[in-house]
C-alpha cells in the first residue's frame, strides 16, 4: 500500500498507509505480504561473503548493518513519521522524548553556545538546560513564549539554538511559531520545537518555519500508555546530523516497542478526533463554572493563543488545564482525589484520562506566575489529559472534584 500516488491523502489515509513499504512487509520473490512491518529481533546482521561486507552501501535507513542501525521494523516507524512530516527528510528515533530533546540539542549545541528556551518549556528540558547542558558549556537564558520582541531581543551574537513548546505544555501559551522561526533563521539560529501536544498531524512544524521538530512518541503516537520513544524530524542536512550524533552516542530503540508505536499511529487521527472534541467540551463545561477561574486550552474561544490556533493548526488534542478561584492546595488536592474516571500520574495522550496538579511559579524565569493580570490568589491549577472515555461521564466526574473543592474547609 502507497501513501504517495500523487493525491493529497487525508490524516486518516496517511497514518494507515504510512511506513508500509513492500520490502518492509514482504519476502523478495514472494507474492504475498503481511499488514504491519513484523518485529525484526537481530543484534547481528549477516553478510553473505566478503565482497559482500567490503560493498556495504551507505549509512542510510534500509540497508542493514548492525543491530544498532536499526532494521525493518525501526526502518518503518521512522520512514513513516518522515512522511507524516511535510518537508522532513528523515527521522531519528530516541529512547524517550527527553531523549530526543538531548540529541537534538547536543547535535546543535557546542560549549560556549547561547540556548534560548521559551519560559513555558517542560520541566525536563529545564532541567537540561541546568544540568547536562551547563556541565558541556551551554548558556540557557530563557523568554516570554508570548512577545516574539522579547525573543529578538535575547539574541545575542553566541546564541545557537532556540527550543520552543507549541503549546507549553502546563500553562498552554501559544507560539507565534512562524514569527519566531522567522526571526530565527535571520539570525542564524537553529529553531526547535517540540510538537507533542498537536504532533505533525495537527500541526505541520518544518513548513511553518522550523528546523527541527521533537515528538514524545510515548503520548499520541503510542496512545497506550505501555511504550516510551522520542523522534526527531528534519530536512536532509539536520536529519544527516542528528542520525550521526545519535549512532555515535549509541542510541538505539527496541524494535518491539518500534511495533507498538506503529500500531498505535494507526489510530491515532482517530484518537486525536475523539480527545480535541472531548477536551473542548470539557473546557466549555469548566469555563461556565463558579470554582473556575481560567481555562487555558487554546481551542477554546476566547483564550489567549485562539487566534494564532485558528491560524496556524489543522487539529488539537485532550490536554488542558485550568485555575481554581482562589482555594488552597489542600483543596485541590481535595478535587484530585474525588475524581473516579481520573487517573493521578503523568503523561498524557494515552487511552485514560489523567489529572495532575500544576505549579508553575517555580519553574518560571522570564514572566510571572500567574499573571500579572490575574487575581494572585488564583494559582492552584490541575492539568487534564483526556482520554477516550465518554465526555459526558468526564464532565461528571469533575462536578464530583469540584464540589469536593468547595467542600474543603476554608
């Protein structure tokens, strides 16, 4: 089966048919084939003589070698995130999403280089930056994700690389990503996003700008909760970068967990429809309600970043979050834990919807929190990550945590 005859192929169609290629799901000289790439288990790749050995062909996905070079099954995970990234010559495949977000920024990075980073960033890519990233001589300054001003004004003549979220991933703040990109590229500098919440396809990174675009595999393209990988998509001279950084530090994905990624994208379109529908309902239900005090989902009318949402994504997802008016932490623990349908971990883009507290006053560098145009006591916030159950049972479900909220004694 064939993602690319020439018609322009709907998301549903594409992560279908995406990564199947026949030499992936057949024998050579066989007629038949089977539906997904099988799991190809091999440390060791054999050759057939030594003149055989000596014309090994270029370093290049489809050409087997040794274990850690992948074979078809990792070959077809990858092939097929390339094609679901439009303008992306290849894909690098990474244990983990933070993985993928340290081989990207150490192919990118050199000591004594600048990394702006949006001051909504994921706690793990912060703590990067005060970790491993100052041990190697990186600089990390950060900027308000919302003032494209702000950015342009950080750049400075060490600055290498800048790591956007598209939304942040607690606090929801949209990115003038193509502004941004814009702004980047005149400068010089290498432009990174990680796109896990709307993933490529609801949100298309490289022709909006971007050099190089990250995705969390363990949320939506997993979509089961039982498997972990990062990716890295980029056009050919970044991809031919980061495949190299990536051999050269070892890193390699199970191919069994390659198969469970595989089987999950091709539902994904499908999961992505059902939580961004369930997800708005939820923050449409929330918005109305006395206890809140902010809705911050950017599919929803009204919020900050709705109008660059409208503008630049083709779809969304289930995860949200939203502020108590006023309340203590211990009453928000109090709704936590009255919810039943809710489970308490993290991650999100799984099958089960999940709720975890947020304080990002914290993590933040370069803009308060909250708001400076916020009531101060508003602060306690819970994420939601929405899963496939039915909205109405959810909407329920939270009436229960937010009357155990205004139960909590004052």
């Amino acid at each position: 089966m064939s993602a690319n005859d020439g018609r322009t192929l709907g998301p549903g169609t594409r992560v279908t048919a995406a990564g199947r290629r026949d030499e992936w799901t057949g024998t050579p000289g066989h007629p038949g084939a089977v539906v997904s790439p099988p799991v190809w288990r091999a440390s060791t790749h054999l050759y057939p003589d030594m003149a055989a050995m000596r014309a090994y062909p270029a370093n290049e996905d489809g050409n087997f070698f040794y274990g850690r070079r992948g074979s078809p099954t990792q070959w077809a995970l990858a092939d097929a995130l390339t094609g679901l990234e439009p303008g992306a010559a290849g894909t690098v495949l990474y244990p983990s999403g933070v993985a993928a977000i340290a081989g990207v920024l150490l192919t990118v990075l050199r000591p004594g280089d600048v990394l702006l980073m949006t001051d909504n960033a994921y706690e793990p890519s912060r703590a990067m930056a005060r970790g491993v990233l100052r041990d190697f001589g990186v600089e990390t300054r950060w900027f308000d994700p919302a003032d494209p001003d702000a950015f342009a004004a950080a750049i400075c003549p060490r600055t290498r690389c800048v790591l956007l979220e598209n939304p942040g991933s607690l606090t929801m703040e949209l990115v003038d990503v193509p502004r941004l990109a814009q702004i980047a590229r005149q400068h010089d500098v290498v432009s990174v996003l990680d796109n896990t919440w709307a993933s490529s396809l609801g949100f298309a990174a490289l022709r909006h700008g971007i050099d190089i675009a990250v995705m969390s595999l363990t949320k939506h393209v997993g979509g089961h909760s039982d498997a972990m990988m990062g990716s890295a998509s980029a056009g050919a001279d970044w991809y031919r970068k980061l495949r190299l950084r990536a051999q050269g530090l070892g890193i390699v994905v199970s191919p069994d967990d390659a198969a469970l990624m595989l089987r999950g994208l091709r539902t994904m379109d499908l999961r992505l429809q059902r939580t961004t529908a369930s997800a708005l309902a939820l923050a449409q239900w929330l918005a109305a309600q006395p206890q809140v005090a902010q809705v911050l989902c950017p599919m929803l009318p009204g919020t900050p970043g709705h109008a660059i949402w409208r503008r630049d994504f083709t779809g969304g997802c289930g995860l949200f979050s939203f502020v108590f008016r006023g309340g203590t932490s211990a009453a928000r623990d109090a709704a936590i834990d009255a919810l039943s349908l809710f489970g308490i971990g993290f991650s999100w883009g799984g099958f089960e919807s999940l709720a975890t507290p947020i304080d990002p006053a914290a993590m933040r560098s370069a803009t308060p929190w909250p708001p400076a145009q916020w009531d101060p006591a508003d602060r306690f916030g819970v994420r939601l990550a929405i899963g496939l159950e039915d909205a109405a049972d959810l909407i329920g479900d939270l009436g229960a945590g937010l009357r155990a909220w205004s139960e909590w004694p004052a």
